[in-house]
C-alpha cells in the first residue's frame, strides 16, 4: 500500500514540477489591477509616461510583460501586432511592457521595432520588477495576459526559455477569448 500512495503522489506532483512554468500577474477571471504609468517607446505616446491600461478601456487587449527581447519574443511580438491589425475593427490593443533597468532599452526597442516593422502593438519599459499590483513574478521571463472588459481570459506566463513556437500556438489560439462578444 505505501508503494501506490508514494506512486499516486509522484503522479500528482510530477506534472507540475514537470510544467516549470511561472505563476505570474493576475489569473483567469481575475480583474487587471488598473493604471500604471511605463514609459512608452513606440505608438501614440512614443517618448512619454502613459498608461496602456487606460489607453485600452474595456477594448481586448493583449499585455505582454517581458523581461528581455528573445528571439521566440519577437515572434510572439510580431504574430501580436500582425493579430492586432488584422482585428482593428474589433478595437484590439496590443502592448509589450519591457521589465528592465537597462539604461539603453529604450533605444534597442526602438530599432526592435524598426527592424521587425512592429507598427500596431506598443513597446514600453517598466522598472525591473513590474508594476507592483501587476505581480509578476521575479522568475518569469514573459507573462502574457489577454483580457477584456478588465477581465483577464487567459494568462500564459513562461521561465527563461520556456517560451516556444508551440506556446505561441497556443497563446494565438486563445485569441477568440478575447474578441467575442460578452
């Protein structure tokens, strides 16, 4: 009997440990915590402070939090703002908030930008650790929250190199979350 109970807790245990995934900002059904103020580097707004959050209302919204901007991130950015021009009739905002003290990171996201022809999902910088009742975790690498009506529908949240072309997938298929109608 002690072999099945140890068996049945390493069942239990092994895919979460096995998933390695953070846990990071708000959850499923939960609603996003509100303003904070990045600085934003393209869009609108390119050069000054202002909330995102605000910017997009009750419209769907893809909020990406990242730390860095690895090359499976640009490819997540890229499918972001080719959806985010694609649904313009559905009002979808798009927004990647780059979590990070570098003092250059404004300038590389920048020429990010340029050279990925980034031009419908915003690029802005945030202090390292994220805006405070975002809560996202000091070991995710990327956190990407879809929501709308300030309703989150979807989190996908990755360690460093976690984030693959098959999570892409997926974070692409929840999409539909997010643009039908409530």
């Amino acid at each position: 009997m002690f072999t099945r109970v140890c068996f049945v807790v390493v069942l239990f245990t092994v895919p979460v440990l096995a998933a390695g995934t953070a846990n990071s900002g708000p959850q499923v059904g939960e609603k996003v915590p509100g303003p904070f103020e990045p600085l934003n580097v393209t869009g609108p707004g390119a050069g000054k402070k202002a909330c995102l959050y605000c910017r997009y209302g009750t419209y769907p919204v893809v909020m990406i939090f990242a730390r860095e901007a690895s090359p499976q991130l640009v490819s997540l950015l890229k499918r972001i703002d080719a959806a985010t021009a694609a649904h313009e009739d559905d009002s979808l905002g798009s927004c990647a908030i780059f979590c990070n003290d570098a003092e250059r990171l404004p300038e590389q996201l920048t020429q990010l930008a340029k050279q990925s022809s980034l031009n419908h999902i915003i690029l802005a910088t945030f202090a390292a650790a994220g805006p405070p009742r975002y809560k996202i975790a000091p070991d995710a690498d990327v956190t990407v929250l879809l929501y709308t009506h300030g309703t989150v529908k979807a989190n996908h949240s990755f360690k460093k190199s976690e984030l693959t072309a098959a999570a892409i997938e997926t974070i692409m298929a929840d999409l539909p979350l997010i643009l039908t109608q409530e």
